[in-house]
C-alpha cells in the first residue's frame, strides 16, 4: 500500500507545477489525487452457507501508519446482500492499534447463489479500502436412486424389504427427515353408513416403513435405506413417502406401492351338527371339506400344537407385538434358531421351578426343626438352658415342695 501511494505521489508531482518543497505535507491538489488512489481489496470468503443457516467472522482493522486516522464503513453497500457488519464510525484511532468487528451473513432470505459485495472503508483525507464479502448460498439437496419402488405380492403376516440409497453430493452436510404424506380423502360425496365404515386416512396406518427415517449426511457420503412393506390385510397399497431436508423448501417423493394376500379357507359344509349321542357310546363322525381358494398353498393347524407354543416362547415373542425371521416353507420345520431358543427358554423355566421347590423344601425343613426343637419337660431347649420343673404335692404327703 505504501509502494503504489509512493508511485501515485512521485507521478503527481512530476506533473505540478508548483510545489513547496520546504513544506512538511503536499499541497492540497497532491492531497486529493492521492485520496483517489486505488489500492488492493481485502477478501474474506464465508464460503458454502445453507439456506437457512448465519455465518460469523471476526476482522480486525489495524492503523498501520504514523498518525491517528478516522474511518467508517459505507453499510448502504450491503443492503438487501445479506452481510450485515456491527462497524460504525471510529475516531482517531492511534498509531498501532486495533478495532475488531463482526460480519455477519444470513442465507435465509438470499436464492441459492454466489454472494459477491464490496464494501468501502472510508478515510478521513486518505485512500478508501475495500473488503470483499463473498458467500455461497445452497440449498440442501438430496438424491435417491429410485423414486419409485414396486414390491411383490406378498402374504399378510410376513414382510418384504427392499434397500434404496440416499446420496449427498453437495458440500455441506444435510440434515433428513422421511414420513407418509396423509392421502386426502378422494370420497368427497358419499352416503353416512359408507363414510362411517371408511377409515379416516389419518388413521390408517401405512404398511410402509423406512429404517433409518431421519439422520444427518455429511458431503459426497451416501447411506442405505431400508424399506419394509408389510400388508395388513388383502388388498393394493399405493402410499407416498416425503423426504424433508432442513433449510430447504423443496423435498423428494418416493412412490411406493405393493399388494397383500391374505390366506382364506372354505369349508364345506360350514358347520356340522353331529346330533344326539349316547353317552360311553362309539360316538359318531361327520365329514367336513376343507378347499383353498387362493393361488398359494395353505398350512393350517390346531393352536394346541407344538410349534405354535414353541412360536409364542421364542424369543423375543413375549415382549413385542411381532419378530421378524426368514418366511417357512408349508409344511417345513422351524428355523434352528427359534428351536434353540425354545430348549433355553425351557430348561431356564426348568432351572427356575427347580430352585423354587428347593427353596420350598429348605422353608419346610427349618420349619420341622423348629418345632422339634421345642423344649420338653427336663430337658433342655433349643439355646441349651436347663428348664425348671416345678411339683405340687398335696398337703400332709410326705414329700416337699423342692
């Protein structure tokens, strides 16, 4: 900065005519075309800001000459730019010292774009600096590698899942939310017993479900999705998913749709009347025709049976609603996980009835000792005190009383 005032000065005076060479300052007219010289700017980047977000930066502005100087900021530079600057007018400020101030930039009201402003620090009867204020506004944006997804025909009771990614390819870091968007009511005109029967889709729960359904994804990083549809009864499913990303308007969709078969079976005749029976009689016997009409196969069963108590003791069975565990073949045996499960549960309640009887028979034996250990006459108790017996002979008798 000295160098180019230095050079602005030796060629203003090669071009004066008059000049007080015994003066300590230059004339007026040198003064001024000095002010006007144009010296390099300062630049202090924000870089990448979300929308949304403020940014914070701390400058310090130090006089590096030999007198005070007086200054203040142009701020009618910034407006509507979003940078705003707590730097106001600074008097005399001596030789060697110090202000510090803040910048701030807020990206909430400013379009996705490059910020670039310049704003002026005026001298008093010296030459203007400049500090260039520069950000880059961006609006999170997310992207997944299908919008759309088509599940199977799948069987109530059991559950298809299927993975998406979610991709962050900007520079900043993205905060994500997913939910179901709320299908509005398509029935606008319909009679009282319908609406009545019909769900309000507020209170239908979606069959679809996203793990994880929120986090935060740091720049050029992706992250699986894992999507889980399980029908709840017999019929399609078409539902919409929003993803949200914090700071920003706009949001993805992601399509989602499936269909749910529900086992049925038919008997024929649907009830039987077996009539009076003798009673310590042969009985009787009635026959009863099972038919499946659906395109898959059917197993059914008694609730008395093995599997199913070995089902409800697996693990995990006993404290939530529903597991999850690979779909079994008709007619296939039980997972060996589920089977091991069942053997441990078994010999922990086996284990447990056993120490309980033990502990029941330990209570009943102290409790016979105890009794047993009642003192009788003349002999000692059971902390092996002598007991003293007292006899009460009639009078005259020739006994006394010990």
């Amino acid at each position: 900065m000295r160098m180019l005032i230095k050079k602005a000065a030796l060629e203003q005076q090669k071009r004066l005519t008059y000049h007080l060479p015994k003066s300590r300052f230059p004339n007026k007219q040198l003064r001024q075309s000095l002010v006007k010289v144009k010296l390099p700017e300062y630049i202090l980047d924000m870089g990448p800001v979300l929308k949304g977000f403020t940014e914070r930066s701390t400058l310090e502005i130090t006089n590096a000459g030999q007198i005070p100087v007086s200054f203040q900021a142009d701020l009618s530079a910034l407006q509507d730019t979003g940078f705003s600057v707590d730097l106001g007018l600074i008097k005399s400020l001596p030789p060697s010292h110090s202000v510090a101030f803040e910048v701030h930039f807020e990206s909430a009201h400013q379009p996705p774009r490059d910020v670039d402003v310049l704003l002026p620090i005026e001298v008093t009867n010296g030459p203007t600096s400049h500090i260039r204020l520069c950000a880059t506004v961006l609006a999170p944006s997310l992207e997944l590698s299908k919008n759309t997804l088509q599940f199977s025909d799948i069987l109530v009771g059991q559950c298809q899942v299927e993975t998406i990614r979610l991709y962050n390819r900007f520079q900043a870091p993205c905060k994500w939310s997913i939910k179901p968007v709320l299908k509005k009511d398509q029935h606008k005109y319909v009679t009282p017993a319908l609406r009545q029967k019909q769900r309000a889709p507020e209170d239908e729960p979606c069959p679809f479900e996203v793990m994880p359904s929120q986090g935060t994804l740091d720049p050029q990083r992706w992250q699986n999705l894992q999507i889980w549809f399980t029908p709840k009864e017999e019929r399609s499913y078409k539902n919409e998913l929003k993803l949200n990303m914090c700071g920003s308007s706009n949001h993805l969709k992601l399509h989602l749709s499936g269909r749910g078969l529900e086992p049925r079976l038919e008997f024929s005749p649907p009830a039987l009347n077996m009539g009076w029976v003798l009673v310590d009689s042969d009985g009787v016997e009635a026959t009863a025709v099972v038919k499946n009409p659906c395109s898959f196969p059917i197993e059914f069963y008694s609730l008395d049976f093995e599997e199913v108590k070995i089902l409800r003791m697996a693990l995990g069975s006993e404290n939530q609603k529903s597991f999850l565990m690979p779909p079994r073949a008709v007619g296939g045996t039980l997972l060996p996980k589920v089977l091991e499960d069942y053997g441990a549960q078994k010999r922990l309640k086996a284990e447990q009835a056993e120490l309980k009887t033990m502990a029941k028979a330990k209570v009943r034996a102290e409790a016979e000792a105890e009794d047993k250990g009642k003192a009788a006459p003349g002999q000692k108790n059971s902390e092996g005190l002598a007991v003293s017996v007292l006899t009460v002979v009639p009078a005259g008798s020739p006994f006394r009383t010990p």
